[in-house]
C-alpha cells in the first residue's frame, strides 16, 4: 500500500495537460550579448549527457555570442545538479542537462530537496539512445527469445550502473513484462558493469548503447536485440524488441534541457526554438549519431508532453519492480 500511495501522489503532483508554463514578464533582449550561460551536468565529464551537452553548448555560444560554461556538477543520481538548477535565478543563465534518469527520480526520491514538476520547467528535448541487450560472448544464450526462456528457468543476475539509471529500469520492465526475476546487481558506473560481464561475472546487461557497443563490434559481447522501434545502422543483424517478441520493451535513454520555472515564456520559447535548429542541422545531426545518439529534437512544448509521459511511465515500473534509491 505504501508504494502505490507513493505512486498516486507522484502522479496526482504532476499537472493534467502540460508541465506548468510559470513563466515571468516577457521579454525580447534574452540573451544579453556577452552573458554568460551556466549548463549543469549533473553528471561527471565524458559520459552520455555531457558529450550531448557540450556538443549543443558550443553551438549555442557561438551562434548567440555568449559565453556558454559546462559546470559538470555530479552526486546523488543526478539530484545535486537538478537542485541547484532549481533554486537558481530564472534569469535564463543557468541552464540544466537531464535524461530519463531525472524523470525516475522524481518517484525514486520523493523527499527531495527540490520539486522536478514545480523548480523547474522543459526548454526541448535533445535526442535518445536506445538500450541494448548484451552478453558475454560465450554466454549460451544465443537470442533474445533464448533469454526469455532461460530467465524463466534459472537465477540470472543483470548489472546496470546504479539503482534507478535506465539500465536498471529497463531490466525492472523487462521482469514485469515476461514476468521474471533476473537479479539486479548494481555497479557504480556503466563502465565497470561492462568489466564483469566481458569478464563473466554477469549474464546480461540492458545497456547504454554508447557503453556496449564497442565491445559488441569487437567480439567480446553479443548483442541480443536493442529496445528501439528501428534497427541501428551500427548493427544492423540485431533484431529490435519488437521483432525478438517483446513489442512492449522499448526503452530510450534520452536527454533534455531545463531550465528554472520562473523563467520568462519568450525565453524559454526562444531557447528551445534555437536548440531545436541546431539538433536539427546536418552536421550536428551527423555528430550525434556517431556517439550512438538518434535526433529527437522538440521544443517546449512537445517537450514538455512527452516528459510527463515518461514520468507517469516509469513510476509504474519503480511502484511494480519494489525499486529504492538505496
């Protein structure tokens, strides 16, 4: 009863239609020539939404003639950031970076020190990256449909890169939707997870595609299927979801920006329209997708629609799966 009364008041906290549009006075002159804008990583350098980051703060500085400053403030699953994005001036100059992750957390942590629906407001959404299913290379499970039938049969145990991160949940709805128990073993961090299932210390992973796929091209994993409604021209042989007979596992690690809630509509309206131009522009577009990204670029509202979908989405599967932050 605890958790579904902990879901019911996740849900009921978040608004009907839309995240809430709080905006201050209008204003036409944002940003002002020479600014300097702050974009928070919550996470620390090198990883997936730091490389997005930098890749769209760049643009930015330059086509708006500002300083713009990645300050890689990591800790706390990714709230340490969020809070100080959340309590900062909504001026337009501090600026956050979040992904699926912050969307879990805001069930995960329902005593946080800020509040993800009310402290802070969608500016657009960036892109996603899909989760692939790997094991080792030796593994005798060969397909997706032979892991189906081997969870159902034996105690397998799945890394992921912490309680709560997409790799986790994914898993967490991969066990609701065959109806399962592979044990969770969480790391901190992707990277070594990956270490202990080349090493086979580990049977599976539903992992970031960026931290699997090298070993996947390189023999030392077998990539199973990947939770995308498309194939991925990086490996074209591994069936999606959907074909492997799992039409319902389709799972993205995606990556946004935010911003304080009181920030002005026509600055956040004029933000997202030009983060959306540069996500959109070939060369970008190209980048991204050799770090394993897909363009899903939207603006604040489209934004902020899907964002509450993915909310709602994964406090079902944090209330089902019995998943703490601990």
């Amino acid at each position: 009863m605890q958790r579904r009364d902990l879901m019911r008041a996740a849900l009921a906290a978040a608004p009907a239609a839309l995240w809430p549009a709080i905006g201050g006075s209008q204003t036409s002159d944002y940003p002002k020539p020479g600014a300097t804008l702050r974009y928070i990583v919550p996470f620390p350098p090198g990883g997936l939404t730091d490389v997005m980051a930098r890749l769209v703060g760049q643009q930015l500085g330059e086509r708006w003639k500002v300083n713009l400053v990645i300050d890689n403030r990591p800790g706390g699953g990714g709230q340490i950031g969020a809070d100080a994005v959340a309590k900062a001036a909504p001026d337009g100059t501090t600026l956050l970076a979040v992904t699926l992750t912050h969307a879990a957390n805001f069930t995960l942590f329902p005593k946080a020190p800020y509040n993800f629906v009310k402290d802070l407001r969608p500016v657009a959404l960036l892109a996603g990256s899909p989760m692939l299913v790997v094991v080792p290379a030796a593994s005798k499970i060969l397909s997706f449909k032979d892991l189906i039938a081997a969870a159902k049969t034996g105690k397998l145990n799945a890394g992921s890169s912490g309680n709560g991160t997409p790799p986790h949940l994914t898993l967490a709805l991969f066990n609701n939707i065959a109806k399962t128990d592979i044990q969770h073993v969480p790391y901190k961090g992707g990277a070594p997870a990956i270490t202990d299932l080349i090493g086979g210390q580990l049977d599976v992973i539903f992992s970031n595609f960026p931290e699997s796929i090298a070993h996947v091209k390189s023999g030392k994993l077998r990539a199973l299927a990947i939770a995308s409604s498309a194939r991925h021209p990086a490996v074209p042989d591994v069936p999606t979801t959907a074909e492997a007979g799992m039409p319902t596992l389709l799972v993205e690690n995606w990556t946004a920006l935010m911003a304080p809630a009181g920030m002005a509509d026509a600055a956040v309206d004029k933000l997202g329209a030009e983060v959306v131009k540069i996500m959109t522009s070939p060369d970008l577009e190209e980048r991204a997708k050799t770090q394993g990204f897909r363009v899903d670029a939207r603006g604040p509202q489209a934004f902020a629609v899907f964002l509450k979908s993915e909310t709602e989405r994964w406090a079902k599967v944090i209330v089902a799966a019995k998943i703490t932050a601990e």
